[in-house]
C-alpha cells in the first residue's frame, strides 16, 4: 500500500489578549500526538494510508478580529502575524488555523426591550476553503469547535469533498435536532460528509 505523507502546519491566534492561550500539551494531544488526536484520526480512517510525517504547529500569534471578519480574513492575519513572529510557512500541502476564543461579545441592538440583555455572543465564521492567495488548502477552526469539526475541516483542507452519496440526517453526529435527510451531510462512510447538515462547512 503506497503511504501519502502530507505536511500539515497548525496556525495558532488569539483573537482575545484578555484570555490565556490553550497550553501547549493539550494542544499537541489534540491535533499531532494525542491517541485521539486529528491526525491519528486521519491516519486510522485511511488505514495508515496517509501519515504526517514533519507536520508542525507554530506557536501563539495575537491577531485583531472583527465580529464582521469572515474566515477569509482571519486565515490572512494569522498567516500575517505567524510569519512575522518567524514562523516558517513553506512547503506544507495543507494549513489549519486554529482560533482563540472563536466568539465576540457584541451590543444587542435589541437591548433596553423587556427580557433582552445588553450583550449578545456571536461566533467567528470558520471552514475550509483556498482562503489565502498563493497557499495550498486550508481550514479555520476555533477552539469552541469540536474534534468532528476539526477532522471535516482538515479533510476539506487535503483536497476531500463530501461523498454526495448516501443519504443520512446527521443522527450519527449531531444529538441536536433538526435531522435533515441530506446527501452532503450524515453519510458515517464518508469522513468529510459524517456530521450534521446544520453544521458550519
């Protein structure tokens, strides 16, 4: 069986300085070493076809988000800010960016009506995608994300799309109603189809 070895960066930012960045160990068990982790997931699914061999995860970069900012935009600024602090970002097949906190607290222009409070959480734009220009694939995560998540996206990111084959409602994924039959989402044979179809692409 030929073994496709595929270079993975990690982008780490923090879009909020009032809050302490994830520690190094989690993250690493997370997505390279863990047992469970995202790159493990990957390479089990494959039956040990795809490794990643001298895949990396750069280190803490601070970035200013704007609620308004799309993943676009935060997949440029991470970029921006990583290589700035000297991080090298040549000759990876595939970059996964990874946010902190992934939310904002915003006014409520609802506020001051009966029941409505002064602030609102609103959550960061994410998914896979050509998201900057001269850079092979690459998926923006957040940390409020799930390891289903992170695993869809960085398929999305290698080149994979959704099976459009068997027609599933998410049932398998998500425990969260509503179940929409769908043949993009909820096929469990198919690892970037197997979540829920309400789920962020």
């Amino acid at each position: 069986m030929a073994v496709r070895n595929v270079k993975v960066c990690i982008l780490r930012a923090r879009h909020d300085p009032t809050l302490p960045t994830i520690p190094e160990q989690p993250c690493l068990d997370m997505f390279l070493l863990g047992s469970g982790s995202v790159f493990r997931y990957w390479h089990d699914v494959t039956a040990g076809a795809v490794d990643f061999l001298d895949s990396t995860m750069q280190p803490w970069v601070d970035i200013a988000l704007a609620p308004a900012d799309g993943r676009q935009k935060a997949a440029e600024k991470a970029f921006d800010a990583t290589k700035a602090a000297g991080g090298v970002l040549t000759g990876f097949d595939a970059f996964l960016v990874l946010l902190h906190p992934g939310t904002y607290v915003v006014p409520n222009p609802m506020a001051g009506t009966p029941g409505q409070p002064p602030t609102l959480t609103q959550v960061q734009d994410t998914g896979a995608g050509f998201l900057v220009a001269g850079r092979p694939g690459c998926a923006v995560t957040s940390t409020i994300n799930t390891q289903t998540f992170y695993c869809h996206e960085l398929g999305h990111a290698l080149g994979l799309e959704h099976s459009f084959g068997v027609l599933g409602n998410g049932a398998n994924w998500s425990a969260s109603p509503p179940f929409v039959l769908s043949a993009v989402y909820g096929d469990p044979s198919s690892p970037p189809s197997a979540a829920a179809p309400t789920s962020p692409t």
